[in-house]
C-alpha cells in the first residue's frame, strides 16, 4: 500500500537472484461480484487489491484500470506506476495485498457509494532493474483503509482508498 504515503515502491519477499521472476496468476472475478449490494461492493473490493501484485508484476493494467474512478488517487499511482516498471524492465516479487473487510456499510442515498472499511496487508517484496539489482524493498505491512466502491454502466469501480476517517493512518 506504498502509495498512501507518496513512496511509489513495489513489493517482494526474499527469493533467488533471478532476474526474471515469474508473475503471479491473475486473480479470478469472484462471483459475488455480480451483486449490487455491500456484499458485491466487498467482493470487488477485494477483487480490485488482489490484482495489484499481478498488475505490478506484469505491467498488464487493463482490469486495474477498468475498475479505477478517475477520482482514485492510489488506482491512479498504481496504473501508472506498473507502466513505467513495465517500460523499465523493472520486476516485482512478492507485495501481494491481502484485504479483510472489517465493516461493510450500505449504500449511500446521497452519492450511491458503498463504503467499506477494510485491513490490508501488504506481503514483503523487492523491486529489482532490468538487470536484477534490487532497487527497493519493504517488509510486511498491515494498514486500515477506507474502501469506497461505486458503480460505473452496470460494473464496480474504486472510488477512493484512504485511511478510514478519524481513524489511524
């Protein structure tokens, strides 16, 4: 979750020195995702952070970005920066976000979001150049998030992802 603070760092646990890693799986679409109601909003949410790794990894941001409210300053920095680590051939390894929806609240009147409350972890990972020389790294990190999905021609979409307010960081 590098951006919430700015730092565009990419993740990784200790591996071999190789490289070229192989990236991740896509994620599947959870079926729940068909919903429109917090249960459906929750599903997408956790959906859209599975992807990060992949996205990181393969610098493929066709469903990160189909899924992005163009108000999302994280899906934002996320899209952008998996182009430029593809650009440069920069890997990822490890940095997989786990999501834990804490609270699911329903939909509001007003705007039509469903707000989530939610605890992110974010795997250990290492970003390596083209010629595999680690460039950052970062350890396990586990963060709350507030999670706003709406709806955009039938399908979810990430509106914010902000420290929960009045909570802590």
């Amino acid at each position: 979750m590098s951006e919430s603070s700015g730092d565009e760092s990419t993740p990784v646990a200790s591996e071999s020195a190789s490289p070229t890693p192989s990236a991740p799986a896509k994620p599947e679409r959870p079926e729940a995702m068909k919903r429109d109601d917090a249960e459906g909003a929750a599903a997408a949410a956790e959906y859209f952070l599975s992807l990060y790794a992949y996205t990181r990894s393969t610098g493929d941001t066709k469903d990160w970005d189909a899924m992005s409210h163009r108000a999302c300053d994280f899906c934002k920095d996320g899209s952008n920066r998996a182009k430029e680590m593809a650009a440069n051939g920069e890997s990822l390894r490890g940095g997989g976000l786990e999501v834990e929806i804490l609270q699911a609240y329903q939909r509001d009147d007003l705007t039509g979001i469903y707000p989530l409350d939610a605890r992110v972890t974010q795997q250990a990972y290492e970003t390596r150049d083209a010629g595999g020389d680690v460039t950052d790294s970062g350890e396990r990190e586990v963060v709350d998030r507030r999670i706003e999905m709406g709806r955009r021609d039938g399908d979810w979409v990430v509106v914010t992802i902000a420290p929960i307010p009045g909570g802590e960081g």
